[in-house]
C-alpha cells in the first residue's frame, strides 16, 4: 500500500469508520499458517475466523484495546493493540498437555463426545419450533438495501487516464468492515416491503411498498443480476443456495460429516445464556462455509451467525461470500430473524489483490405482528407494483421507514452517482460493458444489434451478413418495433425480418404483436415448435458445422397473436399465421403428392394456435412489454395446440397439433444440479414433410440444447413423438476428492437423451421428397460424459450413440464443445 493511498485511507478511516481496525496472520512456531483461528476482542462476543492461510480481519465501533486469538491444541494468546494494527503476525504455542494428540493438530474433532455436536443434535431436533414457524400467522416490515462496488481501490488505480476527468467519485470511497479493503459504490436500490404469510396453508404474500435506485437504473441486465443477489434462503436449512450451488449449512443434520465443530465459549448475549461454537471445513474444495455461532441454551435457537464460504470451494468469479444474522427475543423465548446481511466479492482471479466487484445485500425485519387471519383470499391477490408513488416516496419516507440509516457517504452517493451518469467518458464505457452484455449497441431511443448475429455462413447463402435493431426508449416500454435485413453472397438475395409488440394492460399483461418473416432456415432445429416470427434460425450461425449442410427451408412466415397473464407466471396466447415453404437448395426439397396425385414443392399453410405457458417460481425484472428474468432456477411447463385451416389463402393442409414440453431444475443438495427435460406431440392429419416433426440433430462441433449430438438433420422425422432428456451436473463433488486435479475445479457432467417416434402410414404415403423418412419406433438414445470448468470458461462432453448403431453412416461416437460463464 503506497503512502498516497495510505494518508487518504487513514485520514478517511480516523473520521467516519470504526474505532478499532485489526489485521493480520496466525502462525504456529515453524512459520506454518493456522487456519480457521478464532480471533476476538476481549471482553466481546465481536470476532472472527482466520481463513484457510491464517489471515484475518476484524474491526468494531467500540474502542477494544486487546484481542484474543486461540485455536485447539493451543495456547490461547492475548495481545494489545492499537486503533489500527494492520500486519500482525501472531504465533500461537502448542499447548503443552496436548502435544500428543496430533488429530486435533491436523484440523480434525472427533464427533464423538464433542459438546459442540451434543448442542448441535438439540438444534435439530428444535429447528422447526421456533421463530414464525411457531405461529398460525405472521407479518412484518422489511427494509432491503442493495449495493454494487468497485473494490481494492488503491493510488495506481486512481491515477489511471481510465478515470481522467471523473476523479471526484473517489470522494466517496469507503472501507468493508469484512475484508478491510476500499471499495467505491456505483450502484444502490433501496426498497421498503410490507410482507405477510399463514403457515397453516403455507402461503405468502410480499407488497412493494417503496422502491429507490441508482447507479445502473435503466440497465435491467445489470438490476437483474444485482437482483438475483437476493435468495430466500434458511440457515436451519441442510443446504443454502446461493448462484445456483448448494452450500452445506452449518446447522445441516449431514453437518458432522462436512465440519469440525469447537464449543469456544459462553455468555450473556442481550440477558440469554448462549454457547459460542466455532465451525471449518473437514476437506478442501467443498461449498462448505467457515465461522461461528450463538446459540440459547435452553431453546437452542440461534441468536447470531456468520458464515464465510471456503476460499478453495468449487465455485468461478468469486472471491469471497460472507453472510451473517443476528435475531432478536420475542417474549424471552422466540428468536426472530433481525439482520441478514450478505456480500460477495466477485473477481477474475482469488489473488488477494486482485480488483473486482462487492455485490452486498442488507435486509432489515421489525414490527412482527402474529396470528392476524387476513382470509385465504388475502393470499391469491397481487399488490400492484405499477403504482407510481412508490417509485417517488419522498426523502422523509426514507428516513422513517430505513431501518438502517444511510451514514455520510451512502447518503453522497445518490448524488455522485447521479452526477456520474452524464459525464461523456463514463457514458462510453458504460456503453461498452452494456454492449457486450446485451449484444445491442445503444442509440438515442433506437438499438443496434445483435450484433453476434452480424456475420454467418451456410452452404446456400455461402457468407451472410445481417443488419438489424429494435426501438427502445426505456426498459419498461409498452411497445417495442424490431428488424432486420440480412444478404446471402452466395444464393445473391436480401431476407428480412419485423415484428411489432404493444401491451394494452399492465396488469394482466395484455399484449398484441404482428410480424414477417422472409428467410431461410433449418427446420426441425426443435421438437417442440412456435410461430415466433424472430425466433432463432441455425441457418445463419452455422460457421462451425459438420457434414450436409445444404437441407435448408425458404420461408415467408407472417404471424399475428394476442396474450395475457391473469396470474403471475401464467399466461395464455392465441394466434395465427400463414406461411408458404419451399426448398432454398437444388439438393434438397420438401415434394409432397397432392390429392390429384400431382407433385407440389411448395406448401402454403394457414394456421391457428393456442398456447399456455406456465413457469412457477420464476422472477422477472421489469413491466414492460419485454421483461428480464432473474433467475433460472424455475420450471417450465408450456402446452400448445395448432389447427390448419384448409382453403383460407389456399392453404393445403387440414390439421390438428398437439405439444407438450415440460423442463424441470432440480438441485439435489451437495450432489450437484439435474436438468430434465421432457416432450410429447401428436399430429392428427395428413401432412408433408415441412409440416411434420423432425427430430433435432446438431452438425455443430458444440452443444446445443433440446437437441441430440449425434444426429445428422433429417435423421428422424414423426408425427408422434415422446422425448426426455437428462443431464446431471456435480459441480466438482467427486472431482475434489482427487488430490492431483483437486485444485483444478472441474465438474463432471452426465447426460441421457432418448426419443420414441412414429409416422403413419398416410404421411409416408404422400411423401415425394428426396428425404426417406424414418422413425425412431425402437428408441434412439445417447449418453454422455463431460469436464466442465475447464479453464472456467469450456466444457468438453463425449457422446456415445446407444441405439441405431448399424445404419449407415451412423455417428457412434463424437466430441462436443462449448463456452459458458458459470459461477
């Protein structure tokens, strides 16, 4: 730390943070590192853990003048320290009366006989008595402050050309009371709840009472992600999700087998007797966590925890996560949840120094009111979050209903963020983080983009390039205009692309949308279909493909629809479309005989449709007429019904289609995370090739999803259909017990693909294409086994066919690739 930087974090630090800052290692006599020491200023129940090589950081408002730092097998070490004590190294003796016991030197308790267990078999047996859970009903008031800072903010990088003509944002750097290091907020979202739940029919209700931003406010993206910070989550629990991992808790019942328990201490904590026990991983490269609790001891219910995730667990781009909550006494015996307060540290590398990003979430609960019956019918109604005061509460709200009051600098950051917004140069940058996030490049109330979709090559367009943008005024927009024009170097003609979305009502999300599409696709790039006019289209991403890539469809599609959501999550869509289909390649066609037994090559369809789309769970961002999820944890259940209509705009075909596609996450605690994935379909009718269902097949060199690895396009096509899909993430688990690839972090994946399939006798029949058709009457399935993480950044999966061995060309076996940015 140079002396620039250490003068203003000094004078910073001396004027507005705590009274007492304390850093430093904990050693034994040979110089080796102690991890998880229990570090405490005497006199207090404020302390912490060391981390897995020693270090630790500890502050407090109070005017402490003396630590206490012990460990098992020890002796425990007092020292004197001033108001700030950085770089302490602190060398702790082995106890004399137990150096024959090398278990305990190593890091390791037995559970047997361990006090620690003993108070923790009462917690379980005593975790669903208490708190909320011990009423008929509850309500509360609850505060949530988010926050997202730049951090390790030191002289070298304030000097950066990066920041010319911005210098004035680092006025408001600030010090984490966790981790010691300077950080610089560039966004906060304050938001006030009012929220109610009835155990007895286990249902909940939460109403958005006030809401205040800065920072980011017109990127949903960047809210979106902040957003997904926030995760219901339970420390009696055995497991706490957090981005999409299963940490184990410290309170789990498969505890003992992931953590070494020490019953530390004992005292009064606000007039309750509690047993302090400190808690570490038994083994490297879990999503273990590391820490201490308080618990009551004649309730057994805890009264504070911290928690800090092991620094070696298997999880990307962050560097740190740190929880902790206090819980206050109801009625001297009922502990309810007072303080959550979370913060992840996110960054490229886990080096100490190395710059990243804390995301942080207070959340603040008072006013518990219990056993107000406000009916069953309280539970299926929806506050409305339109509402515009609450987005426009006064500063006087704020300041009655924070239950954490902003200090100097939170309060100053509203406006340098604000400031910060119309600075050009920062503009600029924002601009480009935005761009690579979202694939659009902004304009005033128009986006350019995607632009990842610019350039693409298939065998009859040869090289394809694609202009296009939407209209966008705001996230929240009613209505939304898109577009493109693409152009095929090879087949010399101009395809395009628009559609046009208009919400009527915001509450039950009433929406119309119209569109057409003229361009060339590959059919049958999914089992389960929709008239989206911009869906996505392999034909013109197809740069890395394998094998025949001429079977492509030249379609005119123009679509019209209307949908709504009455209940959240749940909506209803009817629509119709007509569409004309031809070959677009002089070695491929779609040729049917028609009912004069003449050939036609090209098939015009008139089509209703009417679909619901269910996805219970999930979170959304936004009101407008598109909307951002938050996270992808939700299942989704979609069901969709399809007539042709014969005659209308000398359509063909008489029709009726039936689909079901149903996708399901489920995470299976330490065990990692499984996706199934399960379709049927029927088409009841005569009709050609371009009309039927073709089983997905990729001639990519990476994977793709819903879609199966060693399938050439065309292999398979049905009229009736039944699929599943499997695959199993472990996330490391087995991976972490092997020693020499252990600090590698990679996941092992498993995957099963299987479809059953028929075709009648009347589809055969009319068929005059140059395609045979087949169906996987016997069951086609592949299976695989796949390295993730590699690099962090690439999967490698190798597939194996299970079935259909023998025909020709059959591919038995193949190798699959694909990036991804996974925590």
């Amino acid at each position: 730390m140079n002396k620039i930087f250490t003068i203003i974090f000094l004078i910073v630090s001396t004027t507005i943070f705590s009274q007492v800052k304390v850093e430093g290692v904990v050693v034994d006599e040979q110089g080796e590192s102690i991890p998880f020491a229990n570090v405490v200023f005497k006199g207090s129940t404020v302390g912490t853990v060391s981390d897995e090589n020693g270090k630790f950081y500890l502050e407090s408002d109070e005017n402490y003048s003396e630590i206490e730092i012990s460990f098992i097998g020890y002796e425990t070490k007092k020292l004197i320290i001033k108001s700030r004590n950085f770089n302490l190294k602190v060398v702790l003796i082995e106890s004399s009366d137990q150096l024959d016991e090398v278990i305990i030197y190593s890091g390791k308790v037995k559970n047997k006989g361990n006090p620690a267990v003993a108070i923790l078999k009462k917690i379980w047996a005593k975790k669903r008595l208490n708190g909320k859970f011990l009423f008929n009903q509850y309500e509360y008031d609850k505060y949530e402050k988010l926050e997202f800072d730049m951090n390790n903010i030191d002289s070298v990088m304030m000097k950066r050309k990066l920041f010319r003509g911005m210098e004035f944002i680092f006025k408001n750097i600030d010090t984490s009371n966790i981790t010691g290091k300077s950080y610089l907020p560039i966004f906060i979202n304050e938001a006030v709840y009012k929220t109610y739940g009835n155990n007895e029919i286990d249902k909940s209700r939460e109403d958005l009472i006030a809401n205040k931003n800065s920072g980011f406010d017109s990127n949903q993206n960047i809210i979106s992600f902040i957003k997904d910070l926030y995760v219901e989550y339970d420390i009696y629990d055995n497991y706490i999700k957090i981005f999409d991992k299963s940490f184990v808790s410290p309170l789990s019942r498969t505890g003992t087998l992931n953590y070494n328990y020490v019953l530390t201490d004992s005292a009064y904590i606000e007039n309750k007797w509690c047993y302090n026990i400190m808690y570490y991983p038994r083994r490297k490269g879990e999503l273990n966590f590391k820490g201490d609790f308080w618990v009551n001891d004649s309730t057994f219910a805890v009264k504070e925890i911290n928690m800090q995730a092991n620094k070696s667990a298997n999880i990307n781009w962050v560097k740190d996560i740190y929880i902790e909550q206090e819980f206050d006494v109801l009625n001297d015996s009922v502990f309810l949840l007072k303080r959550d307060y979370m913060m992840s540290d996110f960054s490229i590398g886990k080096k100490e120094k190395a710059k990243g990003v804390y995301g942080k979430r207070t959340t603040m609960y008072k006013n518990y009111k219990f056993d107000i019956d406000k009916g069953k019918d309280f539970y299926k109604e929806e506050s409305d979050i339109y509402k515009e005061e609450i987005y426009a509460r006064k500063d006087d709200f704020w300041k009655e209903n924070r239950q954490e009051q902003l200090n100097e600098d939170e309060t100053g950051i509203y406006k340098m963020l604000d400031t910060l917004s119309t600075v050009p140069k920062f503009k600029k940058m924002y601009n480009l983080v935005s761009i690579l996030g979202s694939g659009y490049i902004e304009f005033k109330n128009f986006d350019y983009g995607p632009i990842f979709s610019t350039i693409g090559k298939n065998d009859v367009e040869g090289t394809r390039i694609r202009v296009g943008g939407r209209t966008y005024f705001g996230s929240n927009d009613l209505w939304r205009l898109q577009g493109y024009l693409a152009y095929g170097f090879k087949d010399d003609q101009i395809k395009y692309g628009f559609s046009g979305k208009w919400m009527l009502d915001k509450k039950n999300r009433i929406i119309l949308g119209a569109g057409n599409r003229r361009d060339i696709e590959q059919i049958g790039v999914s089992l389960t279909t929709t008239n989206d006019v911009l869906g996505r289209s392999f034909a013109s991403s197809s740069f890395f493909s394998s094998g025949d890539n001429s079977k492509l469809t030249s379609i005119n599609l123009t679509n019209s629809f209307i949908s709504i959501e009455p209940k959240k999550n749940l909506a209803f869509r009817l629509g119709a479309s007509y569409r004309t289909l031809k070959t677009a390649s002089p070695t491929f066609n779609l040729d049917y005989i028609d009912e004069n037994n003449d050939i036609q090559s090209e098939i015009k369809q008139s089509e209703v449709d009417f679909s619901i789309r269910y996805t219970p769970n999930r979170k959304t961002i936004g009101y407008g007429v598109e909307r951002n999820n938050v996270n992808d944890d939700y299942a989704t259940l979609f069901i969709n019904y399809s007539r042709g209509l014969k005659g209308v705009f000398n359509s063909d075909f008489d029709y009726q289609k039936l689909q079901l596609f149903y996708r399901q996450p489920f995470l299976l605690g330490g065990f990692g995370r499984t996706f199934t994935t399960f379709e049927i379909g029927k088409t009841f009718g005569e009709v050609p090739l371009g009309l039927l269902n073709v089983v997905p097949g990729n001639q990519s060199y990476f994977n793709i999803d819903n879609t199966y690895a060693l399938l050439d396009y065309y292999e398979f096509v049905t009229d009736t259909y039944a699929s599943l899909h499997l695959e199993h993430n472990f996330n490391g688990r087995l991976f972490s017990r092997l020693p020499l690839i252990r600090k590698l972090n990679l996941r092992e994946i498993v995957g099963f693909k299987s479809v059953w399939g028929e075709i009648s006798p009347e589809n055969i029949a009319i068929n005059a294409s140059n395609i045979q058709y087949k169906a996987p009457e016997d069951v086609y399935f592949e299976y695989s086994a796949g390295v993730g993480n590699i690099f962090k950044v690439f999967r490698l999966d190798f597939i194996w066919r299970g079935s259909y061995r023998n025909v020709p060309d059959a591919n038995n076996f193949g190798i699959k690739g694909s990036f991804g940015f996974y925590f």
